[in-house]
C-alpha cells in the first residue's frame, strides 16, 4: 500500500491528555521556541498523553532540557523506549521515541512520565497507508471558502474570520448549538483541520454514518491554537463518501479539508508529469487553493518519487558528474602544461661567445655583427687577458648581477708594456699605415711609426713585414653557470 505521515500539533484534540498536563505553562520563557510556539508540559509521574492512530508507525518530539525529568513510551502496552528529557543546555523539537513496521491497523500509543522532573511534548507524527503498493498518494486542499463546503443552518450563521496564521488566511467558525457542516468527497483518507481554544465546545464528526465525538478545547487548552488536526480517517476504500460535522455548546472552527486518494499503478488513476496529483473531478470540489495544510515543520504527506522522476535525478546526477570530471582533466592538463613550459623556459642554456665561429674571424668581423640590445659592453681598461673572463660573462645578460652587488667603478688599469697608453682605445679598427719593421714574440704590444700602440680586442698581430705572426689569443673557456662562485663584481675581474 502507498504510505504518508500525518503531523499531529499538540494541541489536536486526537491526543488525549490526563489532568495532569499543562497547555503552555504561563511565562515559560522558552515557549517561542516550539514549533508551534505551544507546547503541553507534566511534572507529574504517571502522568499520560494517548494517541490512538490508524497506520504503521509513530513517532513523538518534545524538547530537553535542565531540570527535566525521565519518560517512556509504549505502543499496543509494551514499552518501546525509555529515555531522559534532562539537557544541560534547552534544545527544542527533539526525537524522544517511536516506533514503526507496525501491522497497518488501530493502533495505540502513550507516553508516560515516569518521574524526576517535567516532560513536555510538541508534536508527533504517523505514518499510514492507503491503495496497493504500486501506488502513489496525491492529496488536495479544500478551504474553508469553497462552495463545496455548504454551512447549515444557513451561511448567515457562520462568520469568517480573517488572519494570516489561518490555512489561506481564512477561517469560519460559529458558535451556534447545532449548526452543520457538510462535504461530498471522493477519496481514502481525509483530514479536518481547525481552531482549538479553552472556549470552544464538543463537536461530532460523521462519515459515512459513523460517528465520533471529540472536544474542540482539547480538555484544557488555555491559549487558542490554529490548525490543528480535528479529524482523520482512513481505510473507508475509494469511491464517493460523505462527511458532516454538527457543533455543541461553545465555539467550532473549521479551517480546511484535506483529501487523500491513491493514484497510478495498475489501477490507472490520473496522474500527470510523473507526480501524482488528485483528479477535481474525482474528489467531486471545486479546487481554488492547492496549497497543503502543514501543522508542523514534519510533512503531512508523503508522495512516493515516480519512476521518471528517479531517472531523471539519475541522469542529472551522472551528467553532473561527467562535467565535474572534465573540469579537472582539464585544469591538470593545463596546469602540466604551463609547468613543462616553465621547466623547459628555465633550462634553457644561454649562448656564449665561445659557441660563435664569427668571433675568430677577426676584428673587422666582429665590428659588423651588431651586438644583442640585452648585452653590454665595458667600457672599463683592461688587458688582453680579461676579454675571455668579460665577454663570457657578459654573453648573458639574464645572469648579470644585481646593481647593488656591481663594481661602480674600476679604475684603469696600468701600462704594463713601455709605450702602451694608460687609457687605450676598445673595439677599434685595425689601422691601414704600415707598421714598424720590428716584430715580438711574446705577446708584447706593436708600436706603429708614430709611436703609438695598437690594442686588438681579442688578439695582437706582429707588423707586416713579419714572416711569423702570433696566433690569436683564444679566450679562455667560460666559466660554469653558478653565478654565485664568481663573487661580488665578477664582471670586471679577470679569471
């Protein structure tokens, strides 16, 4: 059979509590934190609230808190559960027991305090069944302004009452002895919902031609409580059914009517987009409001979920999944991309001097070639000697120390050969007079016939007139690309 819990406030008049219990005790200062902002209270052991149900399984809440005290609660005479309501700090709406899988059927279930402090309950819930199995539950709301609703004597004796804490904000009450209510329906369970307050009186419920007698003031009801469940029954079967209500002495109120029906399955009742829903003509009303009355924060119904509508989660689900999966291929192939270009951009080696067969080729060679924008050249004096240290070290620019860590300024370097001048001329051109008759063999530099001295940039030639030339002065391999061994100025000190 299809299954749905119906939420039962506290103050319903199906809960029958002994004298014992309190309807929202004066001044509590926690009351606003029930669910109803109502709550019924005992501190007396023994003391009982019954519930008598037809369904499958129940369940209480209630809240804990300092100074309660123990209960239990036993269903069909034997004990479920026994527990404690004391809490070190107030918590509200708290599972206190229950019970379920019971045989569909009446049922009767009854907490007890059982002594040590105070024990309170807010509200319960249970579960019944109607249809076969393969069925859903689809329920519909009628207001208490339908004109499928008919007021007796006349309309003329009922009033409507006007409030936003009311099932779509209206509600109709009378005070007359004796007045009706009537409704035609077809369903297989339904529910009555209504106003519960210390000054209203007896009213009888029929259906079907059964009747039941229940009190609109609950016995002890102190505050005035709204929606709460009035009625309900079910296992009446499918078809077209009556109900009626007559009043008594006091006040009756009625708020709305809700009605449930087994749809689906093999019995091929309406149903439509894969959630079960009532069919007007069946329930035989006039629906205005599809709003379901819901005392409490628990569900008053429960519809089973239609095969499209698990395939369709499913499928949304998987697609989920699959787009989350792609997402991250995506960001660690991109992420191992950018890192094997950084790794591949960083290990590159710079190119030397001593890789380019141009700078062999002699100094004419070397004027043509146009440096690279990011290579400096000295202007500092030096020896032949320290090209191989400087143009190695000056071939990268990327390892260049930091300005801090530069020689600012280096002073010239002193003559070492007689004639040569204390300040000689770089990167010059080979001169076109002929030079001196005589020749050197160790290096030293030439002098020209007008006594000047000649500084190759990176090797010395002999005169003209020399049949043995010195080979030029290849630099110096350069160094390894550990920056840091070369030290501070390493730029203009000679290896």
């Amino acid at each position: 059979m299809a299954s749905f819990n119906v939420s039962v406030p506290n103050s319903s008049p199906l809960i029958y509590y002994t004298a014992a219990w309190l309807d929202t005790p004066v001044g509590d200062a926690y009351a606003a934190n029930y669910t109803g902002r109502d709550f019924h209270a005992t501190s007396i052991s023994g003391a009982t609230a019954t519930f008598k149900f037809n369904g499958t399984g129940v369940w209480f809440y209630g809240a804990l808190r300092p100074g309660y005290g123990n209960y239990s609660l036993s269903v069909d005479g034997n004990t479920v559960f026994n527990g404690s309501a004391a809490a070190s700090s107030a918590v509200f709406d708290q599972f206190l027991g229950g019970s379920s899988q019971l045989g569909m059927g009446e049922h009767t279930a009854v907490l007890t305090n059982t002594g040590g402090g105070c024990v309170d309950l807010d509200s319960l819930v249970f579960e019944t069944h109607v249809g076969a199995e393969d069925q859903q539950v689809a329920s519909q709301t009628v207001d208490d302004t339908n004109p499928a609703i008919t007021y007796l004597p006349s309309p003329s004796e009922w009033s409507v009452a006007s409030n936003p804490f009311f099932s779509n904000g209206s509600v109709h009450f009378t005070n007359l002895d004796g007045a009706d209510v009537a409704l035609s329906f077809s369903g297989d369970a339904i529910a009555l919902y209504g106003g519960v307050s210390f000054d209203h009186g007896d009213y009888t419920v029929t259906l079907d031609g059964q009747k039941q007698t229940l009190n609109g003031a609950n016995g002890q009801a102190r505050i005035y409580h709204s929606k709460s469940l009035l009625f309900f029954s079910t296992g009446f079967g499918s078809g077209t059914h009556s109900l009626g209500v007559s009043t008594g002495n006091g006040f009756f109120d009625l708020d709305a009517v809700v009605i449930y029906q087994a749809t689906g399955g093999k019995s091929g009742s309406y149903s439509t987009g894969g959630t079960a829903m009532a069919n007007p003509d069946d329930l035989h009303v006039d629906v205005s409001d599809s709003n379901n009355v819901s005392p409490r924060g628990a569900a008053a119904h429960n519809q089973p979920m239609s095969k499209t509508g698990i395939a369709g989660i499913v499928t949304a689900s998987l697609l989920g999944f699959i787009s989350i999966l792609a997402l991250l291929i995506f960001l660690v192939s991109r992420y191992r991309k950018r890192r094997a270009m950084k790794e591949q951009r960083d290990g590159q080696s710079p190119v030397l001097p001593i890789q380019e067969p141009d700078l062999e080729a002699g100094i004419n060679a070397y004027d043509e070639k146009k440096p690279d924008n990011n290579l400096k050249r000295s202007t500092s004096q030096s020896t032949a000697k320290s090209f191989a240290s400087r143009w190695s070290q000056l071939s990268f620019a990327a390892g260049a120390p930091p300005a801090e860590d530069r020689v600012s300024e280096i002073p010239p370097v002193p003559a070492m050969r007689i004639g040569l001048p204390a300040n000689p001329k770089l990167n010059m051109s080979a001169p076109q007079h002929k030079r001196s008759e005589s020749s050197l063999s160790d290096g030293t530099i030439l002098h020209s016939p007008d006594g000047d001295s000649v500084l190759d940039d990176y090797y010395y030639r002999h005169s003209t007139g020399s049949q043995n030339s010195v080979a030029p002065l290849r630099p110096a391999r350069p160094p390894g690309l550990n920056l840091e061994d070369l030290g501070p100025g390493f730029d203009h000190v000679p290896l």
